[in-house]
C-alpha cells in the first residue's frame, strides 16, 4: 500500500470555530482521517501539511513510527504547537489507515481496553456561586461524575472591563486585577460544598491568570474543599512556581495544554510538581506522541486530563479517546459534546458520545469518525482570534 496524496480542508461549519481536517488517501482505495486544529493558527498548520503532503506521497502507510521522526526531522526546526499540530493530524489519519486494514478501532492496537469507559468532565458557570451550583447539580442529574466549576468565566470579577479593539474586526480587550478574583473563588466553593457535599469532585481552571504566588495563595485557600485539581495555576514559562504551590498546599496541580514537547514534561515529572497532565493528542503530535508522554508519566504517578474543549474538532476527541482507552494511568477527560450540533454531526459523522459520564470511542475500524468533504467546502475559513487581556495600566496579561 501506498499515500498517493493528502487532502487539507479548513472548515467552519459552526460559523465560530475553524477545523483543519486531513484525509490521507491510498492506492488501495482505503483512506484515513485526521485533524490539525490550532484555535487562532488554522492557516498556518494547513501550509506546514501542504509541505508534509509532499513529503508523504509514495511512502507506505503502515510505517508510522518512522514517518513521525521522518516528519519530526524533515526541517532542522522542529517542535512547538504549530509543527506538533500538523504531525498530529498525519499521524491521526495513519492510525486510522492502520485500524481500517485490521479491522480493529485504534484503541485494540494500542494494547486493548484498560476500562469499560472514559470517565469526563463538563463545566459550569454562573453569574454567582447560586447559579454555578444549579448548573452543577444540572450535569449531576445528567450523569456527570466530575465537574469543572467556574464563575464569571475565566478570572471571574477581576475581569473589570471590556474596550474595543483598536481596529473593527479585532479581539476585544479584557481589563483584569487578580484580586476579587482570589477573594471569591474560595467563597464559591465553600458554598458548592456546603450544598452539594464533599463526594461530587469539583475542579478550577486559573487559565494562567495568576503569578505562583498567587496561585499558591489560591490553592492553600481552596485546600479545605477537596478539587480534583487545580488546572493552570501557572503560564508554562512560570513552571518552576509550581515547586512553590507544591510547597503551600496538597491540593492538586493539573497543567499543560499548551505544553507540545516532550522534553518540557521530564521536569515537572522528576520534580513532581503535577498530578494531571492536560495534553491532547492533537497538540503533542498525535497518537503516537502522546501514547509516550503517558508513559512517560506512569512512574511518576502524573494522570492524563485530556485537554477537550471547544477549541479542538470531534476527530482529535476520537483520538483522545483511543488513547484514554488504552493507557492505565488515565485520569479524565474535558468533553464537549459535538454530537448535539447538528451540523457538526453532519460533517463529522458519528462523533463520540458521552452516557452517563463516560465516553468511549466509535467501535468501527480506525478512529470510527469519518468527514464529509463536499459539506465542509460549503462553509469556509473565517478568521478568530484569541482574546487579548490586559492589566489595569495596560500591561498585557496572559489568557
């Protein structure tokens, strides 16, 4: 069997939300799928694949761990999230192949089922902690088993304000101060515990927004009401203020969805500065790469927390979950339910499905999602943007 060439869609079928979609098609009529969504770096990734597509036409599709070092060291610059993306989606689309010859869903070739499901999480939000903890119990009546509870969004009330963008069309600019954000968030689970108990696991995003002090402040305060994790307390170029958390408080550390290499995660193992690893196959590289980013990590006693919101497409959460499937040291998995966009269904057929608080991946050969080209064509590329957020003088501020 042969590549005898790659297609490369950008797609926006949502009208909010581009994906980068591949199928990589042989000579032998089978083909496989793949994605390489990177929110805000769409057009990017698709070139780097128009240079990979090149590279790929001829060669057998069944070598995929020497086509990944042979993509990873076609350019003496290698690495970081734009390049690791579009590895990702190849890669992706050869384990689909490779399910498709065997007859097998993905997951059977990594080694077979480690669980009966993936255990998710979903997210509530509220305008104050009244309304989070009835959003909560919402998606506690839908089966959900872990929760990520949030109020006002990310930073809460010590987003201040909102001003335009400098040109029409651009991001608006949020203005943030840290500190009602740090005097609330533990109020707001002081009140979920106090209605819901201590049983349903709770978690917080921080996004990034505080610096380790900060952050350490917050998670020493948040001790007393057992989150599953505290996610992003710190940027990943901060990621030595983890040891300072760590020093403050046992609540637990998840990072890392912006991580894309390997070599970053053997510091924050050796030092055990996590317990959650919030990678996604889709930004480290694909199946393959984050198959052993996890091994990586069993020794150590990190978990996986697959990154899995909006941002990623439905064929990169097939692959999440393939992976989840097979490894024994999985944590949870961030869901977004693409099945009940109708759109989405229709091009993307057969998106995953979550019952009761676990998903599984499709049992058809390959990644079990397929993509309907002729309907993606019909809704094209729009430009997004990442929200910029700036300090009350000015400064700009993370995300």
């Amino acid at each position: 069997m042969k590549i005898t060439d790659m297609g490369i869609w950008i797609t926006n079928p949502t009208g909010s939300m581009n994906y980068v979609v591949i199928k990589v098609i042989t000579d032998e009529g089978i083909y496989g799928v793949g994605e390489g969504t990177l929110y805000a770096s769409e057009p990017i990734v698709a070139e780097t694949l128009k240079v990979f597509r090149e590279l790929l036409i001829g060669r057998d599709p069944a070598l995929i761990e020497d086509t990944w070092y042979y993509l990873h060291r076609s350019s003496y610059w290698r690495g970081g999230p734009l390049f690791k993306t579009a590895l990702a989606a190849v890669d992706m689309a050869l384990w689909d192949i490779k399910g498709k010859v065997a007859n097998l869903p993905v997951y059977q070739l990594l080694g077979g089922a480690c669980r009966t499901g993936v255990v998710c999480y979903r997210h509530a939000d509220g305008r104050d902690p009244v309304e989070v903890e009835d959003n909560v119990r919402r998606l506690m009546e839908e089966g959900m088993k872990v929760i990520r509870a949030q109020m006002g969004g990310y930073g809460g009330s010590g987003k201040l304000r909102t001003e335009p963008a400098h040109r029409p069309g651009l991001p608006s600019v949020v203005i943030y101060e840290p500190a009602r954000y740090l005097l609330e968030v533990p109020k707001l689970f002081e009140h979920l515990r106090a209605q819901l108990g201590m049983e349903i696991e709770l978690l917080h995003d921080v996004h990034e927004q505080l610096s380790p002090l900060e952050s350490a402040q917050l998670a020493k305060a948040l001790e007393p009401y057992r989150l599953f994790f505290l996610e992003d307390p710190v940027s990943p170029e901060n990621k030595e203020g983890l040891a300072l958390i760590r020093r403050a408080s046992t609540t637990p550390i998840a990072i890392g969805e912006i991580i894309s290499d390997r070599e970053t995660w053997l510091t924050l193992f050796l030092n055990r500065w996590i317990d959650y690893i919030r990678i996604a196959p889709l930004h480290v590289g694909g199946i393959t790469e984050a198959k052993k980013i996890m091994t990586l990590a069993e020794p150590f006693g990190v978990k996986s927390a697959f990154h899995g919101a909006g941002d990623l497409g439905p064929i990169s959460q097939a692959a999440a979950l393939h992976v989840q499937m097979a490894i024994p040291n999985m944590g949870v998995q961030e869901w977004t339910d693409f099945a009940s966009v109708p759109v989405l269904q229709e091009v993307f057929p057969e998106p995953c499905r979550l019952v009761d608080g676990y998903a599984r991946p499709n049992e058809k050969p390959g990644l079990g999602i397929d993509f309907n080209t002729e309907l993606a064509e019909k809704y094209p590329y729009k430009p997004v943007y990442m929200p910029h957020i700036r300090r009350a003088d000015g400064t700009l501020h993370g995300y």
